[in-house]
C-alpha cells in the first residue's frame, strides 16, 4: 500500500502511511472517523462487516486483525490497515497487549443511513467457515 505516483512530490513533512487503488465507495458514502480504546486483552468488536471500505492507523500498542480470507495478524502502533467492507467479515480487531491499552482510528465510508458495523450471526459465520485463513 504505497503511493506510486513519481510525479507527486510532498513536502519532507508529509509522508503517505497508506494507498488503496480501485476502491470501491457506496454511492453518496459518509465518511465516519471513529477512535477504538481497548483495554488490555480485550477482545474487540464481534465479528461483523462494514457497508463501505475502511482505512486505519494503530494510534499506541498492538491490534490483533483478522479479515475474510487473510491470516491474522499484529498491527503496532504507527502502522495501517485497510478492508474493503461489504461483504468481507472482520473477524478481529482485539488488543494484543495483555495489560497494555491499544487505540486506533479508522476512517469508514458507510453507505448512507447504514450503521458503523453490522455484527455477523452465528449462523452466518458457520455457513461461510471454509473462507476464514486457517490460524494459529
């Protein structure tokens, strides 16, 4: 997720952290900017999905993340992540640290009148078992 782009120059004090081309954005999306405190070992959010895609930025300790179809895996502080929404299941965004607080933001550009996150039943997450990465 890098800016490729020769021809765009920035000042030294701007540095693109994260790109995704060819994003798809629900029409006439609003963008919602949410700050997530977790506190050590929590588990996060259930699993649950997003109406439009999703950018983020771990702001202090360790996100546990888990997409639909990727491997889980630890995101530090000062360090991105992305999902494209709709009907991608994000299984975990837990705090790695045991006794350490980790907070993140993400920006996520919801369709309009939609919630930030839709939890995902249990009967769901049973019918689509085979597309979750094994995990460790």
């Amino acid at each position: 997720m890098s800016d490729e782009n020769p021809e765009l120059r920035l000042p030294p004090t701007v540095q693109i952290l994260a790109s995704v081309p060819g994003t798809t954005i629900p029409e006439n999306a609003v963008a919602k900017t949410v700050l997530i405190t977790l506190p050590g070992g929590d588990a996060g959010s259930p699993p649950h999905r997003h109406s439009g895609p999703a950018f983020g930025y771990v702001v202090k300790g360790e996100m546990i993340f888990e997409l639909e179809g990727e491997p889980q895996r630890v995101i530090k502080a000062g360090e991105t992540f992305w999902e494209p929404g709709a009907d991608v299941i994000h299984y975990q965004g837990a705090n790695n640290l045991p006794d350490g607080e980790t907070a993140y933001l993400a920006t996520i550009l919801s369709a309009p009148g939609q919630p930030v996150l839709t939890v995902v039943s249990p009967e769901e997450l049973e019918a689509r078992r085979d597309r979750r990465a094994p995990r460790l």
